[in-house]
C-alpha cells in the first residue's frame, strides 16, 4: 500500500506541474483529489499496521 500511496504522491506532483504551466484549474483539482487519495491510503496502511502489531504482541503474551 506505501508503494501505491507513492505513485499517488508522483501523478500528484505531475498534475500539479501540469496545472501550473497549461493554468488550468480542472487539473489542480485533479491533483488535489489524488493527493487526497493517497493521504486515506497512506492513514489506512498506518492503521492497518497498528493493529497487526498490537494484534502480534498480544498473541505471543
């Protein structure tokens, strides 16, 4: 999922570049909702890997 939330964070920078030289807005909202995107994966993988830990250490006490 970090791999995914990364390529998430390039199209990002890539849409933002693109929305930058061409003055579009579209393609600033673009960037924004992939930004937006890639911050819930990112919180969801850190979550996700809270709750293996604690499921981990409980398991082995």
């Amino acid at each position: 999922m970090l791999v995914l939330t990364l390529v998430l964070a390039g199209v990002g920078f890539a849409l933002l570049v693109v929305s930058l030289v061409t003055g579009s807005v579209v393609w600033a909202w673009a960037c924004i909702a992939v930004c937006l995107v890639g911050a819930v994966l990112l919180l969801a993988g850190a979550l996700a890997g809270r709750r293996r830990q604690t499921a981990s250490r409980s398991k082995y006490r």
